[in-house]
C-alpha cells in the first residue's frame, strides 16, 4: 500500500496509489492502537473513529452534532445533488422522516427472498466466471464489480421498485456510469483530492479536462434517472404501481419536487 500526503504534513488527507481504498483506514488504526478516535488534521476538525462504541454515537445517538465536512459535501453534490446522505439538519430529518417507512421491519422482511434469489443467482454467474477463467489458465475472480452490481439489483427492487438485473448483464449502462465515476485512476483521485482540500469552485476554475469528464458522468446520471422518475409517476398515476418502494413512497407523499425526487433517486443508485 502506498500513499501520498497532500498539502503539508499536517494534513493527512492521504491519495491511495494501490490497493482498496478502506484500506487507508485499517492502517491508520494499526499505527495508532488502543485509540477511540485518531485526529486527521491538525486542527482536529477531522477524525478518524476506531472504537465502534464511539460509531454509534457519531452516526446514530448524536449524528446531527457531527456535520458532514463542507468540501467533501460539495464535491458529492456535483453527482448526487442534494440527497440524504448529503443535506444536514432539519432537511435530513425530513427526509429520513419520509423514508423510514420502507424500511421497516416487516418491509424489510417481504424482501429476504428477492434478496435470497439475487445471491443465488450472483453464485450462478461466479461459477460460471471461474470456469471461463480457468479455461483461460487463473481461477481468480474480481469480485468488487460483481458486489457492486448484485447491490444494485436489490437496491433497484427495495428503492425504485424496478427490476435492473445488472448482474444478468454484459453492460448496463448505469453500472458503467458509476464504475466510470468510482475507477480509481490517478487522475480521477487527485483531482478528487484537490476538491476535498480546496474545494469544488476552486477546482472548476482549473483548465482541467477532468472537469469535462465529471461534468459528463454527472449528465449521464441525471438523463438516466430522469425517465425512472417519468415511468414511476405514470405508474402511480394509472394505479399500476402497488410497490411499497422509497421511491413510490416519496411521490405517493407530494412533498417532493421533480428536482428532488431526482437526488434522492441517485442516492439510492449511488448507495447500490
């Protein structure tokens, strides 16, 4: 693993050159053992928490106490617009107000066999990609773009309510978008880096063309969600649409605009 600071070495904002990303954290914690919590910054406004007692209080018991980092927060707008795991404060208690419903119990429980049913048939398709490999000599199987696009059928099913069936499928075009925008090449995580640490206006002013290329990706998003969001509405409004979906349910409140329903829609896409 090996990794660069920026900036200064006070700021531990660390690009990874090789090797999964989590990673960065798992060696931060082995530097520093028997630590709650390791300060990022010298400014100790960004922390790294270790202890998973401390977690539940950061993310459950006092998660408004502890507000996303402005920068990072404006950098994932750019994709996301303004969505659940972006907006703070009342905004996110709205929101997360509207769509605890789906995810009840019960609901919840409704969907084990479709979750069932989507592993079995990941099982099927890895088989079959080890035997494909083996013929050609290694029984090695990359097992991140699988991950990702199984999660994306369940989240298709549980948060739209529509059948993508990336993992039955060569290419798709949302699966591409999203590997195109998480593909960790050089570029791409420097420049994400320079946003975290000067911002996204700053980098915007850059004659970079990966200004372009973000700027693609993030339009190829929205005029994929768009026609989800004009299908799901006509369903509903023909009565054809009897799913208990977050997304069904968020139309089915009237307390959401187009524009917004469409952020939530790519947070779901993005949490797939």
């Amino acid at each position: 693993m090996l990794f660069q600071e920026l900036v200064s070495p006070s700021h531990k904002t660390l690009l990874v050159k090789d090797g999964p990303s989590g990673e960065i954290f798992v060696d931060i914690a082995r530097r520093y053992p028997g630590q709650d919590f390791v300060c990022l910054n010298k400014t100790a406004t960004a922390l790294l928490v270790t202890n998973p007692r401390l977690l539940a209080d950061v993310l459950v018991h006092r998660c408004y106490d502890f507000g996303k980092p402005p920068k990072i927060a404006a950098f994932l707008r750019g994709f996301l617009g303004d969505g659940l795991i972006i907006v703070e404060g009342d905004r996110h208690k709205f929101l997360r107000k509207n769509t605890m419903p789906a995810f009840a119990f019960r609901h919840i429980k409704d969907l084990y066999p479709m979750m069932w049913d989507k592993a079995s048939l990941l099982m099927r398709t890895l088989e079959k990609d080890v035997v494909a490999n083996s013929a050609a000599g290694s029984s090695v199987v990359e097992l991140t773009t699988w991950a990702s696009k199984v999660t994306l059928d369940i989240i298709g099913i549980a948060g739209l309510g529509r059948r993508l069936n990336t993992v039955e499928k060569d290419q798709d075009p949302l699966q591409q978008t999203f590997e195109e925008i998480l593909e960790p090449s050089r570029e791409k995580l420097l420049f994400s880096a320079m946003s975290f640490v000067f911002g996204p206006a700053f980098v915007r002013l850059l004659p970079w063309r990966m200004n372009n290329v973000f700027r693609e990706l993030a339009g190829s998003l929205e005029s994929i969600c768009r026609p989800m969001l004009a299908e799901k509405r006509e369903a509903i409004a023909k009565k054809q649409d009897d799913h208990f979906d977050v997304l069904s349910l968020l139309i089915k409140s009237n307390n959401f605009s187009d524009a917004e329903l469409k952020d939530q829609l790519l947070t779901f896409l993005a949490a797939g």
